[in-house]
C-alpha cells in the first residue's frame, strides 16, 4: 500500500522496517564493514581480525577468552577469528605456564607488521564512514552510539568486559539533570 492519500502509512509500507534502529544499525555496520575492506582491499584482513589484533597490540598478550571480552565477539568467532590470524602468521600462541590446556597468544612480527599496513586504509575507512557528518556531527553521532553500546553491553550474548579503565569503552556521561524549578 506504501502512503495513502492522507499521507498516513499503509499496511505495505517499509517505513516501519525502515525507521526501527535494529535495522538501520545493521546496514550502518554492513556498509561500514564494506568501506573497510575497500580500503583494505589486498591486505586481507577482516574488521573482525583487525579488532582483534587492536586488542593483542594493547595488552601484548592475551588467551582467546580475553580476546573475546575485549572485542566483544562469542567464542565460537573468536575461535575462527584466532585460527585465520595464526595461519596468515600474525599471531603466535605458546602454552600457559600455570595451566597447559589455555594458549596465551601475542602478535607476531608479521601481525605488528599488518598493523602498520593497514592503519591508513582503517583510518580512511573511519573518515569515509564519517564523511557524511561535520566535525561536530561525528562527534555527537559517535557519542550516541557508544552510549547505546554501553547502555545495552551487558545484554548482549558478547558483552565487552574489559578489566581497566583504558581497555572499557569510553563512558558517555549522563546529562545532568535540569535544576529543580
């Protein structure tokens, strides 16, 4: 039906689908995701593998778990994410000392390496994805999200649970509420 005559939306209209923030949120990391690996093209390097080596690079090592709950991605991925990043030779893993069955895993040469290849092509990914905005747009359109992301983290079947303030992400602070009148 799309609109009807008194501009009202009909039953065949995909405004509902359209306007819900699952929706759009989605399609904002597909087209995300697709200008980072335009960028990147060659390197091949996912935006997932990439988070990931982002976190070994800032705590120097880590075991799959802790990958996981820094990146924010469940097991099962992290599992695949970590087997592709060790066959491309970007990370290596060696038995934990206290407890053999964990791997402790750390970048490689090769991965650090990556890394530096790849930080311009992520960071014109980053400034495509906020072409659209002003400076002072991006900063408040980046400042939503992440108050989205922090206000539902822990909901999520993968919620981020960094153990310092650095590896958190960043807190939006609440506005302060208007002075009794």
């Amino acid at each position: 039906m799309g609109v009807t005559e008194d501009g009202q939306q009909g039953e065949g209209s995909l405004e509902d689908l359209y306007q819900r923030p699952g929706f759009l949120l989605r399609r904002a990391h597909q087209i995300s995701a697709a200008l980072f690996l335009e960028e990147a093209a060659g390197l091949g390097l996912t935006t997932t593998q990439y988070g990931a080596m982002i976190a070994l690079r800032a705590r120097g090592s880590l075991d799959q778990v802790g990958i996981a709950t820094l990146v924010g991605i469940d097991r099962s991925t992290t599992t695949l994410v970590v087997s592709k990043l060790a066959e491309a030779g970007y990370i290596e893993r060696r038995d934990d000392a206290v407890d053999k069955r964990r791997k402790i895993i750390t970048l490689s040469k090769a991965g650090h390496a990556m890394l530096a290849r790849v930080a311009a092509p992520a960071q014109r990914a980053r400034d495509r994805a906020l072409e659209p905005f002003s400076a002072t747009d991006a900063a408040k359109f980046l400042a939503l999200l992440e108050r989205f992301v922090d206000a539902f983290n822990a909901q999520t079947r993968a919620p981020i649970r960094a153990e310092t303030a650095e590896q958190r992400p960043r807190r939006i602070a609440k506005p302060a509420a208007a002075p009794p009148a």
